[in-house]
C-alpha cells in the first residue's frame, strides 16, 4: 500500500514540476516584456526631451539670443540617429513579443517617434552644401523649385 501512496505522489509531484517549469518559463517571458515596455517609455521620453531641447535652440536662434551653429547641428542629429538607432533595436524585440501574441505597451508611441526621427534631414553637412550652393548662385530656392514641379504637373494633366 505504502509503495502504491508514493508512486502516486511521484506522479503526482512529476506532474507538478512540468507545470511549474512551463509556468516559470511563460511568467519569465512576460516580465521580460514588461521590462521591455519600461525601456521603451524611458526611450521615447529620451527623444521628446531632445526635441524640447532642439525646439528651444530653434526658438533661441529665432530670438536672436544665441547665433545659430553647424557644429551645434552636428550634434543635435548625432543624438537622433543614435536614438535611431536604439530605437531600431528596440522594435525588432517588440516585433518578436507581438508574435508570441503580447501586446506590448509603448510599441505604438515608440513607432509613432521613430518614423518622426526618421523622417527628420539628420545630414547638417548635406543641408549646409545645399545651402551654400545657393548661396553661390547654384540651384534655385525651394520655393521656386515647387512652384516649377507644380507648373509642370499641371502642365502634364492638361
């Protein structure tokens, strides 16, 4: 009888761990992904104070307060493609939760700010041979330049 009682309990007790090593496994999974959303609000809390920061230059220079600087620039776009960069990372392991089926909090906001910074001219040296070209006589102004596409555009439709 008594051998009987503790083969039971071994499989009982056999049973129990399986169940404990899935559930330790899919409770690990999950706090890494709650680790990973508090990474991604202090990401994305990261580049909105880099863009208080640069929107201030940009008031300061418009102010005239302080003088505006190539080498200021420079700088500034080194701190958003090196966010970029991090960021970049961070939504490859947000891609790998989402297809275990989490959902993962931030991943749009962190998305919605990447594409931003994306988008952004991040080459002060390409924007300051354009400009100085111009500066030059070489090229046209912008504005000039939309307004020839557009002509041309409706031109074509006609």
């Amino acid at each position: 009888m008594a051998a009987q009682t503790y083969s039971s309990l071994q499989g009982q007790f056999r049973l129990y761990e399986e169940q404990v090593e899935s559930w330790k496994r899919e409770h690990e999974e999950a706090m890494c992904c709650r680790d990973l959303e508090d990474a991604i609000a202090f990401l994305v809390m990261c580049v909105e104070r880099l863009d208080r920061r640069s929107e201030e230059w940009a008031r300061e220079i418009e102010a005239g307060t302080v003088e505006f600087s190539w080498d200021h620039s420079e700088e500034t776009a080194g701190w958003y493609r090196r966010w970029l960069d991090v960021a970049a990372a961070f939504l490859k392991a947000i891609g790998v939760y989402e297809t275990q089926s989490y959902e993962v909090v931030g991943a749009a906001g962190l998305r919605k700010k990447y594409q931003e910074v994306f988008l952004m001219c991040l080459d002060p040296g390409k924007a300051r041979e354009a400009i100085e070209s111009l500066e030059r006589g070489h090229g046209i102004p912008a504005d000039r330049a939309m307004n020839e596409l557009r002509d041309r555009l409706r031109s074509e439709r006609a």
